[in-house]
C-alpha cells in the first residue's frame, strides 16, 4: 500500500503586514482545503516560497498547519536547502512539529554528481526518521536526474515516494517502472493528471487545488475508477485555469491574487526576490477565473 496518494495540495504562505506569518490565515486555508476533501497538504513547496523564507518563517508555517490540521490529512513539508546540515535541521523540526513527511528538493550552486546526490538523500534519511519524497524538479533546481537515478535514491530507506515537475510523462512512467508498486510516484501539476495517472501516478502535489479543491479531488477520484467520462470534462476545468501557473514564470502571486478574488483572506505579496503582483497580472487573474466560471465579468 502506497504511504500517499490522491490530491495534495501545495498550500500558498500567508503574510501579515510586517511580512510576518499571518497564523490565522495559514489556518483558515488549511481548514477550507480539509473540508473541501483534498488528500493532503504541502507546506512551504516552491510555490509556497520556501527558498526565501528564514527559517522561523519556516517553522512558524509548519506550525500553524499542523496544528490545524490535527492529522486529519498528512502534511507534508517542504524541505529546500542547498546544505545536509541544513536540511536536516528543518526535517528534523518539522518531524517534530509534527508532520507526516518532507518533500525533499536540493539546488545546485556547484555541480554534484550522481553518488554526491545520492550521499545527501542518504544522511538526510539517517538523520531523520520520517517519510520522504524526492522532488524532481529540474527547471527549478537545476539538478536532472534520469528516472533509474532517481529509483536509485528510492532504494534508500525511508523514501517512499516523488514528485514529478515535469512535462515529458514517459520520464514519469519510467520511474513507476523502476520502482516498487508501494512507491508514490505524484505529477507535480493537475494539468497532466490524467496522462500521468494513466502511466501509473498515485495523483498530484499541485497549488491550482487551491483554487478548484473539490474539482480536483473528484478529478482523481474518477481516474482512479477509471471513469473517463467523468474526468474528462474535470481535466478540461483544469486546462481552464492553467494560465494562472503558466501565465509568469513566478507565479506565486497570481495563485494569492486568485485566491483573494474568490473570497479568500489572504495579502498577495510575496517574498522579494520574487515580483510583486502587476495591475496587469490582476486583470490576467481576472479573465482566466471568468472564464473558468468562478467568477461572473
């Protein structure tokens, strides 16, 4: 039996207006995701802004989610430190804050090669007794991987799953071919949950479930029955909402802005380096929840 699997959706940090963590907003997004039926919760992903938050941000993130939470779904914590030392402080605190795994990235500053990566992944797993996932995400991290590669650091006791950020989804069957079935193999974004699921994903770690929760589970759910009538039309919902990960390269503050147009209680600025949200991005926001339906012109 796989440790996870479903629609887990990568959470959005709220900010006060110190750029402190707004608690009490990080806790109203994590009950509407619960009750909205998603699978799972990942705190402090790439679109949460892990890389350029301290690490009492960080703490103060994991924190507030785990103890909304109280284990009604996992949540899984994202952990994005160049340094082993490093990453294994903020597993350890997150093991002990009470989560129930880390998605694990490294970024490249220097090049490593195979064993070097692999030696990490290896002393994190020794160090910190929880459950991880490798998290493949290229474009990002700049560290690319094959799939038997990446089914070598599966091997290491401990990981039980990854996910996939990518867009070619023989690479994504590759690896479900290379690893055992009990291996969690997630697409990193809904818009290619259906080919991916086909190939043998166990669903997806993705923020557009922050906008379409419901939609998202019932998406998975149907491809699981394998009922396609059902999902195809679910699958195209998603395509509809897509511009707003696509639309920039940062799109953090597209996915708050969405949110805060649907209602939501949430500041849309993000962390610096990151860009600030445009009058331009707004309307952009705007159009693209019109024309999924969610919002009337």
């Amino acid at each position: 039996m796989k440790k996870f699997q479903g629609i887990f959706t990568v959470m959005m940090t709220a900010y006060d207006a110190d750029g402190g963590i707004d608690t009490s907003g990080m806790a109203a997004m994590t009950r509407y995701l619960v009750n909205s039926g998603v699978h799972g919760l990942v705190v402090l992903g790439s679109n949460g802004e892990c890389p350029y938050l301290t690490h009492d941000l960080q703490k103060a993130v994991i924190d507030a989610v785990v103890t909304e939470c109280q284990g009604r779904v996992p949540v899984i914590v994202g952990i994005n430190e160049r340094g082993t030392e490093d990453a294994i402080a903020m597993a350890r605190y997150a093991g002990s804050a009470g989560a129930d795994g880390a998605l694990a990235a490294l970024h490249l500053f220097y090049p490593l090669d195979e064993d070097a990566v692999y030696a990490h992944y290896e002393k994190l797993c020794e160090a910190v007794d929880m459950p991880f996932l490798y998290y493949n995400f290229p474009g990002n991290s700049h560290l690319l991987l094959t799939p038997e590669q990446i089914a070598r650091i599966a091997s290491i006791p401990n990981v039980v799953g990854a996910k996939e950020t990518i867009f070619n989804v023989d690479e994504v069957r590759a690896l479900v071919d290379a690893t055992d079935d009990d291996f969690s193999v997630f697409t990193g974004m809904c818009l290619n949950l259906t080919q991916t699921m086909d190939v043998g994903a166990c669903g997806a770690i993705c923020p557009l479930p922050n906008v379409l929760p419901h939609k998202a589970v019932l998406l998975y759910e149907s491809l699981y029955e394998g009922n396609l009538e059902i999902a195809a039309p679910l699958q195209a919902d998603f395509y509809t909402v897509g511009p707003l990960i696509t639309g920039s390269p940062t799109p953090h503050a597209l996915i708050k802005e969405a949110m805060r147009q649907l209602g939501h209680d949430i500041r849309v600025e993000v962390k610096s380096p990151l860009p600030q949200l445009t009058p331009q991005q707004v309307s952009h926001v705007h159009d693209t929840l019109v024309a999924a339906g969610l919002l009337e012109d």
